[in-house]
C-alpha cells in the first residue's frame, strides 16, 4: 500500500483499535479481519513517507475498491436511530473522531494500584490474544483454605491489599534494609457491598500487637508446610517472616478482627513506581513545606503531581506528618489512595485507550495476587464489580487503635477494647458507613418495618432451628438457651441446614409474623434477618418458623443486631474529598 493510503496493518496506533461499545459504554479492542494481529499492541511507528502528516495529526484513510471496509457490522450492534434522523457511519476509523460523552464513559474503579486498569483493554473476545499476553504477566500465590477458591459477583466480598517493604527492582537498595523479606508494611482490608452502594477501607497498623495463628503454605515444590504461630507481636511479621505468606496475614486479619478474607493483591516498593508513573502521576496536597531527611521527600506547601521515586518517597514519610508516628503516616497513605482512585475516575483516564494499555501493563507485572482471582478474566470480573461503586460512598478509616499498656516507651498499639469492635461487626454486617441514596434508605425501612407489630408469647413460638454455618454445636446451645432460658419450649433442633449461610435467617410464613417478631426480640436479630415466605411442620406435623443459624452466629444469647454507625471517636474520611497532608 502507498505511504498516503492506509499503511501498514501493524503501524496503527493501539489507541485506534478501541471502539467505543455504545450498549456497555465500554472500549473494546476491534482488529480488522484482514490486519494480521499482534499479541501485544505494539507502540505506534509514524510513517515518514512522502506525503505523511505532521507528527501528532491523523491522515484519513483512504478507500480502494476491494479494501476492508472496515469493523463487521456484526461486532457491535449499534444504537437505534430515530425516524428521519442520518444514518450512523459505519465502524471503523472516523473522519474526526468524537469524544464519547461523560454518561457513556462508566467509571472504573482502580485505586487499588492499578489492578483493575486491563477492564477495559482486554474485555472483549476481540482483545482475546492481548488478555493471554496479560495473563502471563500475572503472579499468583496458592493460599490454601486461608480464603475463597473463586470470586463471587453477586455476594459482598474482602481483599487485603498489602504493600510490602521488600526492596527489590532497581535503585531500591537504598530504602534501608535492602535484605528485608518483606513484611506487611501497608495493609488495607477493602470491604465491598454486596449491592454495591458502597466500600470500605480499613487500614491495620503494621505495630498492632497481635496473635499470629498456625498457617499452612505452599511450598514450591507442591508440599506443604505449617508455620508455627506466634502471640503478642506486630502485625507486620504475619507476613515474611519464618516463611510466611499472604495467607498468613489474611488469616491473622480473622484472627484480630474477626472479619474473614476472601481474596488478596499485594505490591512491593517498585510496583509504587511504576503504577504511578503508568498513570502520569499522582495529585497530592500538602499544608507545610516538607524536606524529609529518612524518605527524602522534599515538597513545598501546596498541590503536587508525583510519580516515581517521588510517590514512593511520599508514602513512606512519616517523621514530617502529624506525631511523626506510623498512624499519621496512614492518613497520608488514605489520602494518595483517594487521589489516585479520582485520578482513574476521571474521563481522562476513561477515555484515553493507549494510557489504559500502558497501566494494564504496569498493574499486571506489578502485583501478586492469590489463585482465587489469578486470572486476567477473574480480575475483569472483579474490576467491573468494583466500578460500580461511587466514590462518596468510600470510606477510608484506621483501625480504633490505644498504647500498648505494656509498653513503657510507647512504640506500638493494640485494638481499642471500647470502638474497634463495632467497626468490625459493621464491616462483618455489609453496614456502610456513609449515607446512601433515598431508595436505599426507603428499603431499609421497609425491611426494619418486619419488626414492628404485636409479638406473640414465647410459649407460643414453634421453632425448628437448623445449623448453617456457626460454629459446631450451636444448634443445640440455641435449642437449650430457648427452651430453658426463654421459655420457648415449642423449639426442635433438626441438624445441618441444605447449605451455608453468612448471615443468620429466620423465615416464616404471614400468619407466623408475631412469633417471628417474638423470637426475632429474644434473639436480637435484625429486620434483614426475617426472611416472609414460607414455613415448615415441626415434629408435630404443626407449622413452625425456621432458624437457620449464620457464620455470623455469636452464640446463644448474644444479640446479631449490627450498629447502623461507628463511634463519633473513629476518624474517617472517602474518597471523594480532597485533604492536604499536615
């Protein structure tokens, strides 16, 4: 082909190969049958040949009888168009292309270091060979039982994002102990909703004293192997230290806060690096002028787009922010996270295929993940779970933390005895933090209207009460606790449920609404517990409300009713709003 027509298959640019789906709102990687396709989208070559545009135009191409038309028609239905009004061109390159509008560019949720960004380069089955090239890329970690086989798209789900302090990759020697094994230095436990109204970060500090349990790993050779657990040690060391893996922190996670696991991604210093040089930088704030001897941060009071060397530096600042202590250094972390969650969001970053392909690069060569979502398509699923949460409706907050009061010399934390634990069971409880829309709120009510009415005496409650994931015995304890403590004598314990549930569930059918608002009291569970439909016979052959007990069960007597908000002490912050560090 001559240099003024169409050029080479492989000198187009990556960027001009994304389409804009208009049924998803999604780019879409469409190759023309007739180019020859390259695994990879290679960087655009510009043709110097006579008769080339400038550097930074685009030539229209031009059509000879016989050329490819351009994209199928059949590749992506297009919109329906009004009576009358001019047909839509057909796909392929246009003459000018236009931006797509802001409603149609969905947003993306990728603060997460940039894991997610491949969502949008390798969704479709055009970008088929592209997704086996980010495949490879990807590191993963077979934790074992410590979390879920597979991900889950229609439950709420939690993943540990941990960033390590381990110095590998070029110019990190100098960050102190270059043999580091890598500890938990930074560790975020992200909670999404199962509507997906909302998230949660948590953030855990590294010096929390904790129990490190028992925890099996996998060893390179396919065996297996149990490192032993320690007590009353930093929370750091449940990573790295005597072998320990990823599986080992998520199951210390449970351990401390009682809030299981489900999946993990963690990064090292250089994967700060090139993540935030993959996006062009990064917008920070501060109110003071810095010049940090340790990290080597020097910045003037004021905003700041840092990338590199400089992000790196910004996150492991500490001694120039707040008390100089770890704590101060979250909020600062939360705050870059914040940012860089805006950063993705925005239509520059949607809209802008060539920039996609360069982070889907970076965040798949950067992380570990474990095997449950250690796929590029498993990933995909996750990110497109992740986007459908608003940014207002994410919460960065720290774990309610007090002085060791073993500690003479204050240098590390433990769990405040009095605030952490109803952050906990919020988080257990897929409770948001943050206020959500008025359709939510007006379901809310209706659900929490189930308990409201007459309640017929405990006498007059039947009960058959099935086990659905608590703890062994629990069925039995809740039978002896009823019948002997409350006087629901009509109660009969049948066993294991069909199946397990995460939440404890009491269903009943409309006539048996009073003694299920009755046993709902006596066992303090919520208006979401109470499932109206049908009920079951007893051993009677009478019709009796059924009892399944949850993995949230907390034993017999203990009320399931989770707090609607966490203490005014806890400090929050979402991800919305800009804060400058101080």
């Amino acid at each position: 082909m001559d240099a003024q027509g169409r050029g080479r298959a492989d000198d187009i640019d990556p960027a001009d190969q994304w389409v804009l789906n208009p049924n998803t709102g999604d780019y879409e990687l469409r190759l023309r049958p007739s180019a020859p396709q390259s695994p990879v989208p290679g960087p655009r070559r510009p043709d110097r040949g006579a008769g080339s545009a400038p550097t930074g135009t685009r030539t229209t191409p031009v059509r000879r009888p016989g050329d490819s038309p351009g994209l199928p028609d059949t590749d992506v239905p297009g919109p329906r168009r009004r009576r009358g009004a001019p047909a839509e061109p057909p796909p392929g390159r246009r003459r000018g292309r236009t931006k797509p509008k802001k409603s149609r560019a969905k947003k993306i949720l990728l603060w997460t270091g940039g894991t997610m960004a491949f969502v949008v380069v390798a969704a479709s089955a055009g970008g088929y060979l592209y997704l086996r090239h980010l495949e490879g890329n990807v590191q993963t970690t077979d934790i074992g039982s410590a979390g879920a086989s597979s991900f889950s798209k229609d439950e709420a789900f939690n993943i540990l994002i941990i960033g390590t302090d381990k110095r590998t990759g070029e110019g990190n020697e100098k960050y102190g102990d270059s043999g580091s094994v890598g500890h938990a230095d930074t560790t975020i436990l992200l909670h999404v909703s199962k509507d997906r109204s909302n998230a949660t970060a948590l953030s855990i500090p590294r010096d929390l004293i904790v129990d490190v349990p028992d925890c099996e790993t996998k060893q390179s050779d396919g065996s297996t192997k149990v490192i032993p657990g320690s007590t009353d040690v930093r929370f750091n060391t449940s990573l790295g230290q005597d072998g320990r893996d990823p599986g080992c922190t998520m199951r210390t996670v449970k351990a401390a806060t009682g809030i299981s696991v489900d999946h993990f991604m963690m990064a090292d210093f250089n994967a700060v690096k090139t993540l935030t040089t993959a996006v062009d930088g990064v917008e920070v704030c501060l109110a003071k002028d810095v010049d940090d001897d340790d990290s080597k941060l020097k910045l003037s009071a004021g905003k700041h787009t840092i990338e590199g060397e400089t992000a790196l530096a910004f996150l492991r600042t500490r001694h120039s922010f707040g008390n100089a202590g770890d704590l101060d250094r979250i909020k600062i972390q939360q705050q870059f996270l914040s940012s860089l969650m805006r950063k993705m969001s925005s239509s520059d970053t949607l809209t802008n295929p060539a920039k996609l392909v360069k982070l889907a690069e970076a965040a798949t060569k950067a992380l570990t993940v474990d095997t449950g979502i250690g796929k590029v398509s498993t990933l995909k699923d996750v990110a497109l779970q992740l986007k459908k949460v608003p940014t207002k409706n994410i919460t960065f907050l720290t774990t309610p933390v007090i002085d060791n009061p073993a500690e003479v010399v204050k240098a590390t934390v433990v769990v405040n005895p009095t605030t952490a634990q109803p952050v906990f069971d919020m988080i257990k409880d897929d409770v948001s933090f943050t206020t959500v829309k008025a359709q939510q709120k007006k379901e809310a009510a209706a659900v929490a209207a189930r308990l409201k009415g007459t309640q017929s005496e405990a006498a007059d409650v039947r009960v058959n009460i099935y086990n659905g994931g608590a703890e062994s015995g629990s069925a039995q304890e809740t039978l002896n606790w009823l019948q002997n403590g409350e006087g629901v004598t009509k109660s009969s314990q049948l066993g294991n449920a069909d199946e397990t549930l995460s939440k404890t569930t009491l269903e009943y059918s409309p006539d048996q609404a009073d003694q299920a608002r009755k046993l709902a009291d006596l066992m303090g569970l919520s208006g979401s517990a109470m499932k109206p439909g049908k009920s079951e016979t007893n051993s009677q052959g009478l019709p009796a409300i059924v009892l399944t007990l949850g993995k949230d069960f907390k034993g017999a007597g203990v009320s399931l009713t989770a707090p609607t908000k966490a203490p005014d002490t806890v400090e929050k912050s979402t991800a919305d709003k800009t804060v400058c560090a101080k």
